[in-house]
C-alpha cells in the first residue's frame, strides 16, 4: 500500500512537470509572451501560462480522490469547480487582458463556492463569511505576489507542507498534492524563468492554498489567526504595500512594482536572492506554525499576533532602507 501511495506521489510530480513542459511548447507557438516594461521585474520577453500545469494536475487529483473517498466527492466538486473559476479567468487574462472588476467578480464567486462548503460543515455563517473574504483576498495575494522568479511557488510549497503536517489523514495529502504539484512545475521557473505561472497559475494557487486553509479551520482546532503565520511572507508585504498605496492616492488596482521584493530585485539583489530569503523566512514561519499547534487557543493567538508584529516590523524596517 505504501508503495501505491509513493507512486502515486510521484505520478503527481511527473504528471505536473510534463504538463508545463508542453504548456511552454504552447505558449512559445501562440507568442504567449510577458515582455519586459516598467512595471515588471524581468528583463528577457517570457513564455507566459505555465500555471495552468499546476491547475490541470491538482483537478486530476481531484478526479483520482473522488474515486478513493466516493463521499468526499461533493467537497472537491465544488472546490474544483472553484479552482476552474479562479483558473479560467485568468487563463482568458492571460491571452486577452480583462478588466480588473470582471475578475474580481469571478474570484468572488469562487471564494464563494468555498464559504459555502464551511457553512455546510460548521454551521456558522460568520465564519463562512470570514472564508469568503479571506478566499478572495487570497487569489488576488498570490497574483500581486507572482513578480520574480520562483516565488509564489515555493511559498505555495511551504503553505502546502505546513498545513498537511497538522491535518488528520487522509486530509494531509491535499497539501502534499498541492506541494508536489507546484515542484514539478518549479525548475521551469527557477532559478532561471523559461515560462512564467501566468494568472491562470497564481491566482489558481491563492484559491487552493485558502481551500486548505479553511480545510485546516474545519477539521482541526487551531485558532484561526495560527492559519496566517504560514502565510505571513505574503500578507504583510501584499497587505503593507496596498495600504501604502491606497494612502498616498495610487490606482492601486493597476501594476506595479512596489513591493518589498519587487524593490529588493530593483536595487540590484537578484531574484534567486530574494526568493531564497522569503523561502528562510516561510520556513521560520511554518516551523513557528507547527510548533504551536498544540497550544490552548489563546496561546496560538497570541504566538500569531507577537509574529505578524514581527514580520510588519522586519518589513517596515527592509522599507524604509530600501527608500533611504
């Protein structure tokens, strides 16, 4: 059985490299390309879309867990449904720019799917309300965060990890799933870009990574601000720039380069730098995570907040030297 299990594992991480592989070939055929501007990070035009391996690979998961686990068929119809949303819309941004009210749309409508499957499981409207903010906020997150080589993806890989760690079998291997399926996308992205996730990639892994999260919220007793400490990279450089933006009278909708990382490579750090610190932080972060599920509710609160204070301080402080 183990061995199954191991190569069914391993079909995941195959499964996903040839399908960005010939997501590459397909893009180069179609010109699919980001060209370098002003408000990107890269200097050499792209081939852009390779997310969509990642999406195709976790819906035949999906397929393949329907038929393993007959009664969670229901959960990841609806989730997957979700993810062809997410996914969908923005596969059609990637070939032809949409406006950025119809996608907002989309994601909430998917965000939605997945309120829906906490309010069926615990009853609590709040806190499936509480999903579908967090759900949306999360899809976009993982777009605006999606800027130089290999960073969405290993953040995705280490959120996967974390959450699996502290979720009962089979659960578990949801984030196991999520994290193979972005490794085998990964060496086409980093450390040296020969395609790019696209949206139809990062805004696909922001809404599986709150599906997981709200998977975790479900079937475990963590406090939900615990869930935020593997996510914390992300949130406080995506959270801090908008607010930073929104302040000073920016179109904070449109693109740009203005976040920490973004400023990091724009002073001359490199991406494989960059990325490589935000993957030592993640890890510190999921580490801090898993260490403290176990704590009365309270703790787990307080360990959350005492780390956002210290990630917005780290990120405050890396700011400010970059401005000065």
């Amino acid at each position: 059985m183990m061995v199954a299990w191991m190569a069914g594992l391993l079909a995941v991480l195959a499964v996903s490299a040839g399908l960005t592989w010939g997501a590459r070939v397909y893009a180069l055929r179609r010109n699919l390309l980001d060209e370098p501007g002003e408000r990107r990070s890269h200097g050499v035009a792209t081939p852009r879309g390779g997310g969509i391996a990642i999406v195709l690979t976790l819906l035949l998961a999906c397929a393949v867990a329907a038929v393993i686990w007959p009664k969670a068929g229901i959960t990841l119809a609806v989730f997957a449904l979700g993810l062809v949303l997410v996914a969908g819309i923005g596969w059609w941004d990637d070939h032809r720019p949409l406006p950025a009210v119809r996608r907002l749309l989309v994601h909430v409508i998917a965000a939605a799917l997945l309120a829906g499957l906490v309010w069926h499981a615990t009853g609590n409207p709040w806190q499936a309300l509480l999903a579908l903010l967090f759900a949306t906020s999360l899809i976009n997150i993982w777009n605006f965060m999606d800027g130089i080589n290999g960073i969405a993806t290993t953040q995705a890989i280490l959120a996967g990890l974390a959450f699996a760690l502290v979720l009962p079998p089979p659960y578990g291997l949801a984030g196991v799933v999520l994290g193979l399926a972005c490794l085998g996308f990964l060496p086409f992205n980093y450390p040296k870009a020969r395609i790019f996730m696209g949206d139809v990639g990062s805004g696909a892994l922001g809404y599986a990574i709150a599906a997981l999260v709200c998977l975790v919220s479900v079937r475990t007793d963590i406090h939900w601000l615990l869930l935020l400490v593997p996510l914390s990279a992300f949130l406080v450089d995506a959270g801090f720039t908008l607010l930073s933006r929104i302040l000073s009278g920016q179109r904070w909708m449109e693109p740009h380069t203005q976040h920490l990382y973004q400023r990091a490579v724009k002073s001359g750090a490199s991406h494989i730098f960059v990325t490589g610190m935000y993957l030592v932080f993640g890890i510190f972060s999921a580490a801090v995570f898993n260490a403290c599920t176990n704590l009365q509710p309270r703790w787990e609160a307080a360990v959350a907040i005492a780390w956002l204070i210290l990630a917005s301080g780290l990120w405050l402080l890396l700011r400010k030297g970059m401005r000065n």
